[in-house]
C-alpha cells in the first residue's frame, strides 16, 4: 500500500467515527426525552393531578403513549393543554 491509500483509510475511519459519536450523541437526548415524558405521562396518571383542574387522566392509549414517546416532555405539555381545551386522544 502506499501513502496515500493509508491516510485515505484514517481519514474515512476518522470521518465514520465521528458521524456515529454524532448519532449516538443526539440518539441519547431524544431516548432521555422519550423516557422523562413517560415517565411525567405516568405521574400525571397516578396522582390523578388532571382531575385537580377538573378534567380526566389522559389514559394509556397508543396514541398518547406515542406522543409521549416521540415527544418527550413537550408532547405531554401539548396533550395535557389540548386535554383542558376539550380535545382528548
């Protein structure tokens, strides 16, 4: 092998090593994020803390567990805001 096919090699390896630092990185955020929002979906429901503003529990249907999932933290915000303006899912 020549040279040039040696730094042609480190400079892919550095370049692939670094898209998946990149990809893990975020990927770790947005698992965090999905997983306060369950979590904040859970604690919103055993307390019962809807039911303080007259309103029901948001429940576990697919559709609000995936919201809550894709969402995080923000997708609880929008369905507890769309639950107290009337619309539930």
């Amino acid at each position: 092998m020549n040279m040039s096919a040696v730094l042609v090699t480190i400079m892919i390896v550095v370049a692939v090593v670094a898209i998946v630092y990149y990809l893990v990185k975020k990927l770790s955020v947005l698992l965090i994020n999905a997983v306060l929002g369950l979590i904040l979906l859970f604690i919103l429901n055993f307390f019962h803390m809807m039911n303080w503003i007259g309103k029901p529990d948001l429940g576990y249907s697919l559709a609000t567990i995936l919201i809550c999932g894709v969402g995080g933290l923000p997708g609880v915000v929008i369905l507890v805001l769309l639950s107290i303006l009337g619309i539930n899912i």
